[in-house]
C-alpha cells in the first residue's frame, strides 16, 4: 500500500493464462475470478491510484478479515425470515438449495440454468475487457432467474414486484471498470 506522499500507480495484475499480445489490458476487478472477496489492493478498482486520502487509507489500514463463509451466513442471516434470530445451518441450507440451478436443473421463464455453463466457459476465453462483459452479464440473468424458483426454509420468498437485471452500462462514458450495473426495476 502506498501512502500518500507516494506517486505509483497501481494497475490489475494480468491473468495467468493470457497470451501478450496487444489488446489484452484488463482495468477491471473481472479476471479476479477465485481470489478473495475483499482484496488488500486498492489497485483492484480499475483506477490509478497517486493519492489516497487520509480517511481511506486509515480504513484499508485498520481492515479486518472476515471468511468467505462468515460474510455469506452474515448475509443471508439478514435476508432471512428471522432476521434476529441466530441460523447456523442457514449456509448449508441455502448451497444446498442452489444446487439444483448450480447443476443446470432449473427452469424459469424459458430459461435453463444450464446456460450458466455455457456461458461461464465463454467468459474464460476473452483477453479484451469488453469481451468478458457479454458473457458474465449472460450468466448474472440466467441466475437471477432461475434463483427465483428456489424456495429455501427459512429464507423470504422473492418479491414478485422486483425484477432484477445485470446489464452493461451504455448510458455514459464510464470512468469505472467493469462497465456492468445491476438494476432492479
């Protein structure tokens, strides 16, 4: 981490498979794919970094690790029908439960789950930014979808009148990375 009298700049570290041919600067957190869900690198957000302000760099300083595992059961705690009330098996019961749309099994509204697979398999192949954002977009909404249809004890039914979409942002000239927004309508 830099502090803020320093003036390097920090960029993604490139993926372990692509090749070095021009045309391969990736500026968004997408080929992140399997690391950890927050990152000590603040350089991950796509944006050149010369200055940090004092109040963002005491936070990254004072950061506290939390398990994969602990922020989803924290999460899900939170969406579920008791709130307040502590579910340890909470987790379990919901991996369970996606399972079946994990495994291409789920249908909803003419959309199958397995098009996450195939979607997936072409999202691993792109070396240009823009090119991951078609399929990773495709595999967000079928997943949305198909999410619908899982009903899970303990856990609040959808809300019928919230329809949520993964689309690109094409609205203005994004200065961010990656260009993709979800919106519920």
């Amino acid at each position: 981490m830099s502090t803020a009298g320093e003036t390097s700049t920090f960029f993604t570290p490139p993926r372990a498979h692509a090749s070095s041919q021009g045309g391969s600067k990736i500026e968004s957190t997408l080929n992140s794919r399997g690391v950890s869900v927050v990152s000590k690198n603040i350089s991950l957000v796509g944006v050149q970094v010369k200055e940090v302000r004092s109040w963002i760099q005491r936070d990254i300083e004072q950061d506290k690790q939390c398990k994969t595992d602990a922020m989803l059961q924290a999460l899900l705690q939170r969406a579920s029908c008791a709130p307040e009330t502590k579910q340890p098996e909470l987790l379990q019961k919901c991996l369970k439960g996606v399972l079946p749309v994990c495994n291409g099994q789920v249908s909803a509204g003419g959309i199958s789950s397995s098009g996450i697979e195939t979607a997936l398999r072409e999202y691993v192949r792109p070396e240009i930014e823009n090119d991951f954002y078609s399929p990773f977009i495709e595999a967000t909404n079928i997943a949305l979808a198909c999410l619908e249809e899982i009903k899970i004890d303990g856990m609040r039914a959808p809300v019928s009148t919230v329809d949520m979409i993964c689309q690109q942002n094409e609205t203005v000239t994004s200065i961010r990375k990656p260009d993709i927004v979800i919106l519920s309508g």
